[in-house]
C-alpha cells in the first residue's frame, strides 16, 4: 500500500518540486514513509479521540473539492481497528454534499487540527456510507448518548495512509474548556486572597469595637 507522500505527489506536484529544488528531498522521504503511516498507532488513537472536530475533502464528480468541518462531542471520530474510523453523520443544513460525493467518488482527506499544541494529523481514506439499521452494533458503538444532535447515517473510513504535519504556520487557538483550566490555579488563588482579605478585614473591625 503506498504511502501518504507516494498518494499526494502526483506528476504535476513532482514538476513543482523540481521546480523548486526540492524533489530529492521529498523522495527519500517518501521511500522511507511508504509502509509506515498506513496503521494507527496508540499515538494517533489518542489524538483522534481527544478531538471534538475536523475538517473533511471530498471531490465532486464535476472535479471540484469540496472541505467541510464536522463537529461534535470529544472522541465523536471513532477509532475501530488499527485501520478503521467511523463516525455518526448527524443532521446539518441538509446539503448532503459531503455525502453525494462520497457516493459518486469514495475517497475523502481527513484534516484533525490541534491547535494549542500546534499539531494536525491528515489522512487519506476512502469511506462507504452504512444506514443506521444495517450495523446496530456500530451505530451503538458510534452514537453519543445525550447529544443533541440526530445521526442519520454512518461514515465508516478505511484507512490509506495518514502523516503529520510540522507545527509551522499553526497559530495557536484555545477553546473555552482550556482557557478555563489554564486560568482555574489563578481564580483559586484569587479566592484564597479574598478570603484571607475578607478575614484580615473581620480582625481589624473586631479590633476597632473593643
């Protein structure tokens, strides 16, 4: 199975390099990656399931990609085997574009962004669309109890190859539940100053009746 860089570096994109005075470079680094990212490791299991969105490409039978963000509860992107994801398809603007192109075309990219760590994980799958009633075990298995949102299919995707990317040009976003945790030692230190303040204040007023 050829790796991410043997799928991305198609003849034109091969011309750019040389080009550019960077196809050797890229070579030797596809010859080494060939057979290495096409399973998922412990590594890239934990990222995906500590990931609450990302980005997906499909192509149009008129030839026109198509990226479009899914979001959901964490770990919604479901690791099923060492070559296997699968998540709930819930109900959006009702477009269906993402999911007529797939039809027509299979294949789809996967971008998984980590933002504060300034870290995104691309991979190359290709997807089959399975009906909500045909696998009750993996609708089970993708569904988010308590979600608001409402499934109304299953996007399975069979891994091709996958790679990282380097953090260069990632600015750094933070969501609302990290800069909560990041900021919580200051509000407890805060509150154990206005406390100690609050105390002081007591001793003093106590001072001043007798």
């Amino acid at each position: 199975m050829p790796g991410f860089l043997e799928i991305a570096t198609t003849p034109s994109v091969q011309a750019v390099q040389e080009q550019m005075g960077s196809a050797a470079q890229w070579r030797n680094m596809a010859g080494r990656r060939a057979f290495t990212f096409d399973r998922f490791t412990e590594h890239e299991t934990d990222f995906i399931a500590d990931r609450d969105s990302f980005y997906i490409a499909t192509v149009s039978e008129t030839g026109w990609p198509y990226v479009q963000h899914r979001g959901g509860p964490r770990g919604f992107l479901k690791v099923l085997d060492e070559r296997t994801l699968a998540f709930a398809d819930y109900t959006g603007n009702r477009q269906y574009i993402s999911t007529g192109n797939v039809n027509a075309n299979p294949r789809g990219c996967l971008f998984l962004m980590d933002y504060a760590r300034r870290a995104r994980l691309k991979i190359f799958a290709e997807i089959d669309i399975v009906p909500l009633d045909a696998d009750a075990a993996l609708a089970e298995l993708v569904a988010t109890p308590g979600y608001k949102g409402r499934p109304e299919r299953i996007f399975r995707l069979h891994l091709q190859a996958f790679d990282w990317n380097c953090p260069q040009h990632i600015t750094p976003h933070y969501t609302e539940e990290q800069v909560t945790e990041a900021v919580q030692p200051l509000r407890d230190r805060l509150a154990s100053l206005e406390a100690e303040n609050a105390a002081l204040r007591a001793r003093l007023h106590t001072g001043e009746q007798r």
